[in-house]
C-alpha cells in the first residue's frame, strides 16, 4: 500500500511539472523513461530553430516530438521520421512556434510520442511520453 501511495504521489509530480493548454484542454506531460543525456546531441539552434541529432531506437517510423519550456508550453512538436543512419542516429530539426523562441540557458522537456496530442484529447489530458529527456541550451 506505502509503495502505491509513493508511486502516486510521485506520478503526480512528474505530471504537475509539465502541462500546457492544447486546442483550450489542458494537456499534462506524464513523464516516463528518462533516457541518458549522451542520447541526444543539441548540434546547433537558432531563435526560430533547434538541430539534433538523436540516438534512440523506436519500433515506429513516424514519433511525435513534443519540446516543452519549464511552465509546460508547447515550444516545438511535430512528427519526425525515426529511420537511423549508420551510425544508428536520426536528425531532428524542431521549429519553434509563433510566439516562441529557443534561448541560451533554458531548459526544454524532449518528450517522444506514439500519438498526436489532440488525439488523447478525447479520453484524457495526459500525454504519455514514451521517453523524454531533459535539454539546456549553452
């Protein structure tokens, strides 16, 4: 029971710490497996855009890439093609959304996805990351 409690208490942390408002719902990022930092490269960015290089292996071809800021804000998502290089990377090159811009010394939440956030809309407003990782800008 004490460990239930705990895993509560826990998943409702990781959920409050990233959420942002999708389409008027509020969408909270349900954070899962964290991967190690030396799987994603940030190769250079930009205000309007961010370049990566990424190093995880997906049975999908198609994930969709959620770049959240601290507050939760959708900065940059899409999908992006999976398919690895022979080095057993992929680049990703994210935009940032009107309104934003990526900055030095800001942290980001890289959440990869199997669905389109207004797609869980209709039964839940949390998105569950498949993986995610967290990324600063130098």
């Amino acid at each position: 029971m004490r460990l239930k409690k705990t895993a509560l208490v826990f998943l409702a942390l990781s959920i409050a710490g990233c959420s942002t408002v999708y389409k008027g719902q509020k969408i909270n990022l349900s954070q899962q497996q964290s991967i190690p930092p030396e799987f994603v490269t940030i190769d250079s960015y930009t205000a309007e855009e961010m370049n990566l290089t990424i190093r995880v292996t997906f049975n999908q071809k198609h994930v969709y890439h959620i770049l959240a800021d601290e507050a939760g804000n959708f900065v940059a998502e899409g999908w992006y093609p999976t398919s690895r290089d022979e080095t057993g990377r992929y680049p990703v090159t994210l935009k940032a959304k009107e309104g934003y811009a990526f900055s030095a010394g800001q942290k980001y939440l890289l959440c990869f996805g199997f669905h389109h956030p207004e797609e869980i809309l209709y039964r839940s407003n949390n998105y569950q990351c498949q993986a995610n990782i967290w990324l600063t800008l130098q």
